[in-house]
C-alpha cells in the first residue's frame, strides 16, 4: 500500500486532507497570535524586516536553516501571511483549495515563533525523529497540530531539524498529497471512473470496532 510504504502515520487519515489542512487550519484558528505583516509585504525578506529587531534575527535564523536543508523543486514565498516552502501552483495547480501545497512554514507569533513541518506531521519515523532530536539535545518539544512553538534558536535542534526537512524530496511531497487526494470523496469517485474498486466497496470492507480506531489514532495537540 502507498500509504505505508511512505511512512504515513495512522493518524494521517486525510478525509479531509488532514495533513495539509492541518497547516491552514494551525495558522487560521491563531491568527490573532500572528503578527500579521502589513498589506506591502510581498517578499520573505520585506516579512523579516517589518518584524521587531529581536524578532526578525531569530526568524531569519531559522529560515537560512530551513533555506540550507530545503530540497530542491520546493519554492520560497509568504503563505497564508508565514514565510513558507511550497510546491509552486506553476508546477502543481491542482490542488484542493488552489493554494500551493505547503511542507515547511515559519511565523512570527504574539507570544513565540512557529515552525511548521508538515512532514512530522505525515511521517510517524519524522515524528519520532524529531522527538528524540528534542531529548537528546535536552531541549522541551511544544508543538501542535504541524508546528513547533519556540522563542529563540536555541529552543531548537537545528542540525537535526535541517536533516528531516531535507529528507523529503519534492517529487515524495507530491505524491504523498496525491494519496491523500485519492481518499477523499472526489478522489474516490476518480478511482471508480478509472475501474477501480468504488468508494460503497470499500465501505463494505469489515471495519474496526470503536475502541480499535481509538487506539490507532495520533492525539493533536492544540496549536
């Protein structure tokens, strides 16, 4: 099965493209944590500049990081009012909100910085990874739905942090989004048109008991 044989943890069920949304979803639901850049803020360099002094060193720590580690095929530019490496729409315009398909973001918060790493979110390995990153280092994880809360580049294992996010390249970030397009509604329905086995035939497929699905699930933090 694809899904496994990407790494995909069990939580990662994307009915509703959990994933992918949970970013979009992370940055809407604290948007009034976020210092929103103002309306001519076009650029990731102008988003740092308009930051206070303290805060725009340590964003830009953390971006040259991410800039050092970023596999190649992935874009640079501000999402949803963050500093985000995507999937260019010049290169993948189907996506399911037609926005660029997100893998790693940075924001600048009320009260600390985030950065989001879609992939820890996806993998059940990057997740363990980065968790024993923060243990070994001696350092405390606080991290939400896709995103890891911190004040200063210290609070992070960066070498570590650079390492996951080089480990997914751009052509496995498309194709772990298209898996989950296939599980949705629409992806079903595509399937079917193609031949293959129908969403009401999957269904039929004996299920889990409650507590079983419990179980497998992956609790969310809250952001």
């Amino acid at each position: 099965m694809l899904a496994e044989r990407l790494g995909l943890t069990p939580y990662s069920q994307p009915l509703r493209l959990a994933g992918f949304q949970a970013f979009s979803d992370t940055v809407c639901s604290g948007r009034r944590r976020i210092l929103k850049p103002p309306s001519n803020v076009k650029t990731p360099a102008q988003y740092i500049a308009s930051l206070p002094a303290d805060r725009a060193k340590t964003i830009a720590t953390v971006r040259a990081l991410v800039n050092k580690h970023i596999p190649r095929g992935y874009d640079e530019c501000l999402v949803w009012g963050t500093i985000g490496w995507t999937i260019p729409l010049s290169r993948y315009p189907d996506t399911y909100n037609k926005q660029p398909i997100c893998y790693v973001a940075l924001s600048s918060q009320k009260n600390y910085c985030s950065l989001y790493l879609m992939g820890a979110f996806w993998s059940a390995s990057q997740l363990e990874q980065l968790k024993a990153a923060f243990k070994a280092a001696g350092k405390k994880l606080d991290m939400g739905k896709c995103c890891v809360h911190f004040e200063s580049p210290d609070d992070l294992p960066l070498e570590a942090i650079g390492k996951l996010i080089s480990a997914i390249s751009s052509e496995k970030w498309i194709e772990i989004y298209e898996q989950s397009r296939l599980m949705t509604k629409a992806g079903q329905a595509r399937m079917a048109k193609q031949g293959a086995p129908s969403a009401s035939k999957v269904a039929a497929l004996p299920r889990r008991s409650a507590a079983r699905r419990r179980v497998g699930r992956r609790r969310v933090c809250p952001p």
